[in-house]
C-alpha cells in the first residue's frame, strides 16, 4: 500500500510523465479491480483493510485529533492469519495508533518495523528524522537503519519473507512515500524533469515550486516502482513467487493527481468527488485459482480485502459480522457480479476544513459527511447526486431529475448512521500504566479533535491544547514529565532552533515559547508545576486509580496566561 498515490499515478493507468514498468508488470500478471474504492484519508482505510469494518465502525476515523485508535477489542487481518498458523510482519506505516493497546506489536504483527502517526516526521516521529538514516520502532524498540526510508521497508520485508521460519506468511508493506514531504534521492527526479520538458503543456499552470514539488512526487513514485521490481526478484529467487497473493492499491487519491493528470476523474484527497478514493488495486497469484489476468469492473471496497484474501487461503475470517464481502467468488470466475450493494464512505475531517455539512467541528463524526456508492450513482453529502457513467467528472448534479434514486440511498445512509454513530462517537482510550508499555509517550497529536501532528507545529509553536482520553491500567502512582521539545531534541522549555538543513530539504526554524510554568488537570485534580532545575521540563507524581481519564496540561508565562498544550507527556507507572 503506497501512500498520496491516486489511480493516474502510474503509467499502465495513462499517465502522461511517470514510467512505472514494474507495477505496470505486475498489474498485467493480475486481476485489476476497476472500481474499487478506500476512504479519501490515510487512516479510515487502513482501518477498513485490517478488520473489514467502516471506519466508523471500527473507531478510527480521521489521520489525527484523537481518532486514529482502531478498536481494540476487533480481530485485525494480522490476527486472522495469525490463528491460522501464519508468521505476520508489518514494515513501514501503521497509523492506528502509536501507544498500547493501539501499536501493531498488540494487533497481531509478530515482526514490525513502523514509524508513528501520519508520515515521518510527525510530531510522535523520532525528532528530526527525515527518510534518510531515520530511527524507526522494531518491536516496541526505538532502532535506527541506514538508508532510504522506501529502500528500507522494502528490504527488511524481503529478508524477513526470505528467513528460515518455513510457516506461510503474511506481510503488510506499508509506505510513507509519496507522503509530503517530497524527500527523494536526487536521482529519480532527473527522468521526471525531462518528462515535464518534453511534455510542458501538461504542467504550463504551475508555477515553479509546484512544478518542481511535481517532480519530487513522482520521483517518489519511480523509486517505489524499483522495489516492486526488486521485490519480484527476490521472490523468484526464493521461489516464492508463483505462490504469493501479491495485493497492490493505494491508500487514498492523489495529492498531486489533479494538479496535472487525474485519470478523467475530479477530486483529491481528503474529498468525496470520485478522484479522492477510486484508486488501484491489482491482485496476482500465478499458481493460484483466480485465473487469468483481466479486469474486473464491479463495485467493491479496501474492506472487502480482508474476507477475500482469507477466502483464498482458506483460513477463517472473523467470526463477527463484517461490512466487507469477499470478492473470492468473483476473481475464481465462479460469479459474474455481485449481489446489489451500497457503500458508504466516510470520514472524521482535520479540525480546519470548511465544508458545507455542518456547522459544527469537522472532526466531529456527522451522518452527512459522507459518500454512497451504488451502481454508477453517487451521493454526496446527502444532498448532490452524479451519474459517473454519463457524467466522469461528476459536473453535473442530477439529484433533482432522480429524487427515488436519492431516496432509496438516502434511506441506506440514515440505517447506516444508526448503527455506528455510537461507536464512532465513543473516545478510544489509549492506555497507561500496563507492564506491556511502561514508561510511554504520549503526545499532542492524540488530543481529541485538536490538529497537531506534524513537528512542524512543534518547530513553529502552534497555541493549541487539548485532552488525552486515557484508561488507567492499575492503581498506583504515576510520574508525569511535562515537554515541548521530546527527550531525544536535547532542547529547554524555552529555547528556540535554526532552520535545519536535512538529506534533502530544510525544517523550518523553531519558535521559542516564553514558558514559565505549566499545570495538569485530571478530573477535579489540578497542579501548577515547576520546571527542573535544567529547566527542559515539568515533572509531578499523582495517584491514579484504575479506569477512564481524561487529562489536560498547560503552558503558562510569568503573568500565568496560557500559552499552549504540552505536546509531549512521557508517563511512568512507579
């Protein structure tokens, strides 16, 4: 699964600049899957491909704010073929949640090599990793590799699919690339700028940094490309290759898609238009029953995944009802099409968007913020509907012309808001205080409906604060160290950074804060703290009992104003 890729994003789709003959190899070995749809933001659709579940169902619903954390109470696809005797790996991106129970070590992965939150250089991240040499997480342990972040996750796949453990495996590739920021080895860009130099009408509309962030993109796109195609060597040398179910689709659309080539369609990430969640997804098994490569042009859904690859490998799905459905009868050539079926898209938004919904904050979980799917209809937001088969790039709203086609999915989409909205409105609490992550981080980007997530933020001081919905694990005291900066920075409460030089691109400078004291709030319970005598954080003991809590601190100046949240609280059970 790549990351900010869209359905134009590679060559065997169209694309009018990018070469991507590995992938385009693999999608001609395989059965492609030409409607087929995720959510239009990173996190709803991983959540929705490891359990099978929608995204309000399953509890993570945005990219951050808080409503990352999948349930933990539902079984993921690791699980799955865990129980049925597989060994199960995840490397690369996770964003299900980065404290337990939420980490993939608790959701069935035995190997896991992962970076935390949304992208690499989030706010949770290592400080200052910048896809090159970073520090990733390997097994709950902080632990650096040498290399490009792509290369990486690519290679310790392979040599964990090639090790001496003889039992079938399961193994999710999960990349950050073509994630912001456009970080690339300088030489997968050169192909691109020759493209565009030859191709100028196709980019003439943009200015020059959007021109060259292009490149970047792209760039990423090539180099994801070459490891598709090392990896199929390395599976032909194990001979391992006819027997693998390979998977390969993106996340969400493109960032980048309408900007320059979006495959007819409208629309991008984080949007409903077909553009933001009509994506790619090729299935090859060589010597297994789904036949022949070819198309397949019937309605379906990243959570369908999960039944359909247990289908194929015989092993038992979960044993709870799941909004999935297996495609296996489909890629076998037992069925011509599926049964009559509506889907429903939908997503929790950034606490910044505008949009025409609600007046309410975008995070909040809202009925018609949503997207039905069914046939060649779709409606928007309750209220627009498009015909893609007459009209692609969905221009013209034909909601008044067909009010019983608007009726029959406006009744589908009210029967599905009534059974999730009390799960999706339900806090998922991470947990402190368990032997399984004792000491742990917590920080700002887990503060309900409250945007912080990228260390950007962190560099240039955004005034925010918000609340953590924790879960005590046990009584005890616990130790609760106030930051602004993580650990690993070295920096005091006060200080400020330059603008920093990384491999391929700059982080920008870094704000002081005229931080004087700090305070904790914990039911009725409130402290006003002193900073250490280093002066690099606030640190007190409470007592905790066991259950649910929800925990606020604050960074004041000398007149006692508030200035912002602590973005980082490392917790430590005594």
């Amino acid at each position: 699964m790549t990351d900010d890729q869209g359905y134009g994003e590679f060559s065997c789709n169209g694309n009018p600049l990018a070469e991507t003959p590995n992938i385009d190899r693999l999608a001609g070995q395989a059965v492609r899957l030409t409607d087929f749809h995720v959510a239009p933001m990173c996190t709803p659709t991983r959540g929705q491909l490891m359990t099978g579940l929608d995204a309000f169902r399953n509890g993570a619903s945005n990219v951050s704010s808080g409503r990352t954390l999948l349930k933990a109470d539902l079984k993921t696809i690791a699980n799955v073929f865990q129980d049925a005797g597989y060994r199960t790996g995840i490397f690369g991106k996770w964003h299900l949640g980065d404290n337990y129970p939420f980490r993939p070590e608790d959701r069935g992965f035995e190997e896991a090599l992962w970076f935390p939150s949304s992208h690499i250089n989030s706010v949770p991240d290592f400080w200052d990793n910048d896809y090159f040499d970073d520090t990733y997480i390997h097994n709950t342990k902080r632990q650096r590799y040498k290399g490009y972040c792509t290369d990486v996750f690519f290679d310790e796949a392979a040599d964990w699919i090639a090790g001496d453990d003889d039992r079938p495996f399961f193994a999710y590739i999960a990349l950050n690339a073509a994630h912001w920021p456009w970080f690339v080895p300088e030489k997968y860009r050169e192909p691109l700028r020759k493209a565009i130099g030859e191709n100028p009408e196709i980019v003439k509309h943009l200015n020059k940094q959007k021109q060259a962030d292009l490149v970047s993109f792209l760039a990423m796109g090539a180099n994801i490309d070459e490891n598709v195609g090392k990896l199929d060597q390395r599976l032909l040398q194990e001979q391992l290759f006819e027997n693998t179910i390979v998977v390969f689709l993106t996340d969400n659309g493109s960032t980048m898609g309408q900007d320059y080539f979006n495959a007819g369609m409208r629309g991008k990430k984080t949007q409903l238009w077909e553009g933001g969640h009509r994506v790619p997804c090729f299935i090859r098994w060589p010597a297994g029953s789904i036949g022949p490569a070819r198309e397949i042009d019937e309605l379906s859904h990243v959570q369908d995944l999960l039944p359909t690859l247990a289908d194929l490998a015989d092993v038992p799905p979960p044993s709870t009802r799941l909004d999935g459905q297996s495609l296996a009868p489909l890629l076998r050539g037992e069925r011509d099409s599926l049964d009559d079926r509506m889907l429903v898209i939908n997503y929790s938004r950034m606490p910044g968007f505008r949009v025409k919904y609600t007046k309410q904050s975008p995070a909040i979980p809202h009925r018609d913020g949503a997207g039905v799917l069914w046939k060649q209809w779709r409606l928007l937001e309750n209220r627009e509907l498009y015909n893609i088969e007459a009209d692609p790039h969905q221009d013209r709203n034909v909601a008044a012309a067909h009010q019983r086609v608007v009726a029959r999915m406006r009744s589908h989409l009210q029967t599905w808001w009534d059974g999730v909205k009390d799960d999706v409105m339900t806090p998922q609490r991470v947990i402190i205080g368990s032997d399984a992550e004792n000491p742990m981080m917590l920080t700002a980007c887990e503060w309900l409906d409250v945007f912080v997530d990228q260390q950007r933020q962190i560099r240039r001081a955004d005034r925010k604060n918000g609340t953590w919905h924790l879960h005590v694990d046990r009584a005890a005291t616990y130790r609760l160290e106030l930051r602004r900066w993580p650990r690993e920075s070295g920096l005091s409460l006060q200080a400020s950074v330059p603008e920093t030089q990384v491999v391929d691109g700059t982080f920008v400078t870094g704000e002081s804060l005229p931080i004087a004291s700090a305070t904790t709030q914990i039911g009725d319970e409130s402290k006003v703290l002193q900073p250490d005598a280093s002066q690099t954080f606030f640190a007190t003991e409470i007592d905790l009992e066991p259950g649910p809590i929800e925990l606020t601190t604050a960074f004041l100046d000398d007149d006692g104003n508030e200035i912002c949240g602590a973005y980082y609280v490392y917790v430590h059970r005594r």
